[in-house]
C-alpha cells in the first residue's frame, strides 16, 4: 500500500522558495494609481462597485474561468446534426462565467446608464479584467462603443439599445426580441484593403423601406461573430457607407451571414474571430449614405479607448505577478525584491505602468465630459489615438520584463505570464495598427488646429516642474513646425507627444517623486532605452512600496 506524500514534500525533496498562489487579491484595492485617478473622478460614486468588482476578478474562481475560457477554444460549428447551416460558435462554460460576470457588473452599459462618471467606471472594469482575460473584453468594448451609432437609426435604437444596456448576457442563439440582453460586434475590414476601408467591394443593395439594404461580400476580420448584431461597412450608390447587420431578419429567420472560418490568433484565444461572408444579408444603414467612415469613427474611437485601457490594466497585471514573485522568491541569500538590480527593473516597469495609467484615464475623463464641454471634445478628438499608440506599444516590452522576472517559470504555461504576454500585442495592432494611428494624429492637428491648442494647454500646466519636462514640451512644440509635419515623421511626433503629456499628466495627478521618477528615466536626454538601465535608486523603496500587491 503506498503512502501519500505532503502536498510539499516530494520522494527526493521538499518544495520550498516558491511563492504562494497569487489569488483572492483584489486588484483595485492594492493600485493605488488606480485608486487615485478614480477618486479625482466623477466615477468616485463608483469606488465601493469597483472595489467589489476587483475583488471578484483577483477571486479563486474568476481567475479559475479565465485559465479555461483560454485552455478551451471557441469552436466552430457550421451545421447542426441535420445538415442544416447555422454558423454558431461553442465556448466552453468558463467563457459564458466570465461573459456574464462583465456584462452583469454592467461594463459595457455604465457609461450610458449613470449620470455621471460612467466612461471612467467603464474603463477601470475593463483596466482591471486584465487581471483575468482580455478576450472577453473584445465583445464588451464593441457593445459599449456601438451605442452612439445605433442611435443615429431611430429605428434601431428604439430596438437595441435597451438590450445593449440592460446589463444582462443572454448566451441563446434566438431573435433579439426574445433576449434579455445582446451584444454588438465588428466587421469592417475585408483580405484586399486592411485598415483602407475603401477599398471595400462588399455592395449594398436597397430594399423594402428607406434604410433597408442587402449587404453581398465578405470581410477578412469579424471579431466576436457570436455577437447578435454587427456595425460593417459596405459601398451603396453614394460610396461606402455603414450598417448594422443582425443575425436575424425580421421575419425570424437567420440572415445570410457565414463564417468561413475562425482566425487562429497568437493571444486573445478564449474570444472567436473570424472571416465571414455575406450573401443578401438584411442590414439598416447608420448614418448617411457615402459616410462610412466618418460614421463609424466615433465607435473606433470608443474601442481605441479602450485598448488603451485594457493595455494599460495588461501592463499593471504583468507588474503585479513580477512584484509577487519578487517579494516570495529568494535567490542568494536575499528575496528578489532585495536584489539592487531587481529594485531598478521593478521601480522602472512601476514607472511605466503609472504612466500608462495616468493617460489612459485622462482619456477616460475626456469621454465623461466632452458633451457638456468642447475643450474635452477636442482634447478626446487628439488624445485618444495618441494615447492608443503609445500605451499599447509599450505594454508588449513591459510584459517580458515582468516575464523575465520569474526566470525560466514565466515562461512555462503554468503562470498568466505568456498569457499575457500573447495578449499584449493585439491592443497596438487592432483599431489601427501604429502607423494608421500616428497618420491620424497628423492628419488631425494638421485639419483641427484647435485639437492642438487645447492638449497645449493641458500639457503646459506642468511647465516649470522638472527641467526635462520642460524640455520634452520644447521638442513637442518642434515637431509642430510646418518643416517637421510630414508623415515621414508622424510616429516621432506622437512619442514626443505622448511623452510629454504623460510627464505633465504625472505632475498634476501622481507623488512629486512617481513625478521626478519619470521626468529622470523618460525624458533625459540621455536616457537609457531598456527598462532597468536607467538611475531610479533614489525613488525604487517608495514606488515598490506604492505598488506592491497586498491581500
């Protein structure tokens, strides 16, 4: 009869120096960049709802689901046993767990539901799911940002926008009229043009009443083809111009919409996308006829948003498992987080994250108040693909460092560390990858100069507290020149951009020293160019201590 051995002693050895799960931490309690940029909010009257919903994501369970939702793939089922074509997707149970617990904590609805605050309430659920899995998120930024463009189409948001915000998931696969809630997704891009929509040869056809049309063509990427409805572009007689497409005709029959395929992706595994087709697909026109784009570019600027603040919550999550493992693993005589040269790398990677926080809620600030203010409007026009460029480039780098923290384990499947790793590209490439968004940010303080004045302004509140600060804010000020606004040199514009608008960001919201911390690493002219190489010693006790994950 053999005899079971402790749980931490094996036949050779017992198991020590190895640091204890990292669950049933609640991440929105232990950020206190977080915290701070919340409380400074409109979304404060949410700080008790946020708090609630941390806790659920750093749960046991929550991060339970999100290890399976990523171990068991969407599948695609093309025909039901009978040989009928029906085009669903199967997730496994965990994906619907965690579907459910976002919308039910309403993180694609609160922006349009409260009164106030709403957009940053939205942004810090969708900042603290990369605690857990980002795929889901896909579905829950796409239903959020389609709000404003079904209510152009009054016959449609007498229909869907009760279901869009009701806070509720309904998995069934029926007519919308019969769910209890339902969600949006995304179709634009087709094989010939990528990111130029028009270059688009789906056609538009009109039927029956004035915004009725059959949509015939095929599109490259469909993300979340579950979704019970999909805002696409296609060419009527007047040019491209965007539609919402059900998967259900009126009538209750299913619309001609097949999926060909589901897209093998390197990360966002436990969320299906796909190529579909369209042949006569029912769909209502959204705006105006020939005015596609201009149309559906206040939902990407929704969903740009929010890859800025999902990359900014990857990038916190990444630290996080980097400052557990740290502070529970010793190597030669001493925990890692005692190790001089780890205090750098961790206080720099601290760094990075408060500044990709700061921003991303700057952003957030600016969709709260930019209908009751047009300076806002104006801002969010120009910083929200700034802010997108920059944060989500930064996060991929910031992630292996965290992952080359643990040593050869954070490279094992066992930790969320390749997860999350495999996550963090996406952000930069979805939405407009990083030369489409720097060629916006020229293109719009080149046609609205006002866009230019007003970030200016908010960049130059924070003019005379550091002198490298100062200094990035002059070779900002460069780059507008008329000599230097080319498209050559639109990414250097939009680093230097962001750059400075980060370190003032820091000096009117975060510690003197997160501050100082910054302006030093990020904005010398000699600057170190890999994370860990710069001088933080001075600041390294204060910001691990700031940053460090505590149940």
């Amino acid at each position: 009869m053999s005899t079971r051995l402790p749980q931490t002693q094996l036949a050779t050895h017992v198991v020590t120096n190895q640091p204890p799960p990292l669950e049933n931490l609640n991440p929105f309690d232990c950020d206190q960049a977080l915290i701070e940029m919340i409380d400074a909010s409109d979304a404060v009257v949410f700080a008790e709802k946020l708090s609630a919903f941390g806790a659920q994501v750093g749960s046991a369970e929550v991060q339970r689901w999100s290890v399976q939702a990523n171990d068991n793939l969407p599948r695609f089922t093309p025909y039901d046993r009978y040989g009928h074509r029906i085009d669903e997707v199967e997730f496994h149970p965990s994906y619907h767990e965690l579907m459910d617990f976002g919308l039910g904590s309403q993180i694609s609805s609160i922006a349009w539901t409260a009164p106030r605050g709403g957009h940053t309430a939205h942004a810090a659920m969708m900042y603290l799911m990369g605690h857990a899995d980002s795929g889901v998120c896909c579905p829950f930024s796409m239903t959020y940002a389609s709000l404003p463009l079904l209510r152009l189409n009054p016959n449609i948001a007498r229909q869907w926008e009760s279901l869009t915000t009701s806070g509720r998931y309904d998995a069934r696969f029926v007519p919308a009229p019969e769910k209890d809630g339902v969600t949006i997704g995304m179709a634009m891009t087709e094989k010939q043009g990528g990111s130029d929509v028009r270059s688009n040869t789906t056609r538009a056809t009109r039927v029956g009443g004035v915004d009725e049309y059959e949509l015939t063509g095929h599109k490259w990427f469909c993300s979340a083809p579950m979704s019970d409805g999909f805002l696409t572009l296609a060419q009527a007689e007047a040019g491209l111009t965007c539609f919402f497409m059900p998967r259900w005709r009126p009538d209750g029959t299913r619309n001609t919409i097949q999926i060909m395929r589901l897209k093998d992706k390197l990360g966002d595994r436990s969320n299906a996308s796909s190529e579909i087709e369209f042949q006569d697909a029912w769909a209502q026109r959204v705006g105006d006829e020939g005015r596609g784009v201009r149309t559906i570019i206040e939902m990407v600027q929704g969903t740009r948003f929010d890859c800025t603040a999902g990359s900014a919550g990857i990038m916190r999550a990444a630290l996080t498992q980097a400052l557990w493992h740290a502070t529970h693993r010793r190597v030669f005589q001493k925990r890692l987080v005692e190790q001089s040269a780890m205090r750098q790398l961790l206080a720099d990677l601290i760094v990075e994250s408060e500044a990709a926080t700061v921003l991303a809620f700057r952003v957030a600030s600016c969709f709260d108040n930019a209908t009751t203010d047009s300076s806002e409007e104006a801002l969010k026009r120009l910083i929200t693909p700034v802010a997108k460029y920059w944060v989500c480039k930064r996060a991929p780098g910031l992630v292996y460092e965290a992952m080359e923290c643990h040593g050869g384990v954070g490279y094992v499947e066992d930790t969320p560390l390749p997860r999350l790793f495999r996550q963090a590209p996406v952000n930069s490439i979805w939405e407009g990858s990083g030369n489409v968004i720097a060629l916006d940010v020229l293109r719009a303080i080149m046609k609205e100069p006002e866009t230019t004045d007003v970030l200016l302004a908010t960049i130059e509140r924070s003019s005379g507290a550091h002198p490298d600060l100062d200094r990035a804010i002059n070779l900002f000020k460069d780059s507008l020149l008329p000599a230097e606004m080319s498209e050559a040199n639109a990414r250097a514009l939009v680093e230097r951009c962001a750059l400075a608008l980060q370190g003032a960001l820091l000096v009117q919201h975060s510690p003197d020293y997160v501050a100082e911390a910054f302006c030093d690493s990020r904005l010398r002219s000699d600057r170190a160019l890999a994370y860990g190489a710069g001088k933080l010693e001075k600041f390294a006790s204060r910001l691990i201590g700031r940053a460090m994950p505590e149940r």
